[in-house]
C-alpha cells in the first residue's frame, strides 16, 4: 500500500513539473526523467524560479 502511496506522489509531482516546464517553454519530458533521479520537489523549485524562455509565435492566417 505504501508503494502505491509514493507512486501516487510521483505521478502528481510529474504532472506539476509537465505543467510548469510547458508555461516556461521548456521541454517537459526532460525535467520528469530528471525529477525521477534526483527528486521532483528539488527540480521543481528549480524550474519555477527559472525565467521563461521565448516561445516559438504562432502566426493566424488571414482570410482573403
């Protein structure tokens, strides 16, 4: 039951770090497998105090 408990811990940390690197236009997938050798709660504070990258613009197409 205690395993459960930590895996339950570790998804939500996962998913609090997905979201955070997604604001800052930072790649998601790599902060979770780093969260996962370290520890989530460490990366994640490293993460919010991190500035935000410049993100890619989306251009809307004019209608003609």
């Amino acid at each position: 039951m205690e395993i459960f408990i930590i895996l339950l811990v570790y998804a939500v940390f996962g998913f609090a770090l997905y979201k955070v690197a997604k604001a800052k236009n930072r790649e998601p997938i790599g902060w979770i497998l780093v969260s996962i050798i370290i520890s989530p709660i460490l990366i994640l504070l490293i993460l919010a105090l991190m500035p935000t990258l410049p993100g890619k613009r989306k251009r809307k197409k004019s209608k003609r």
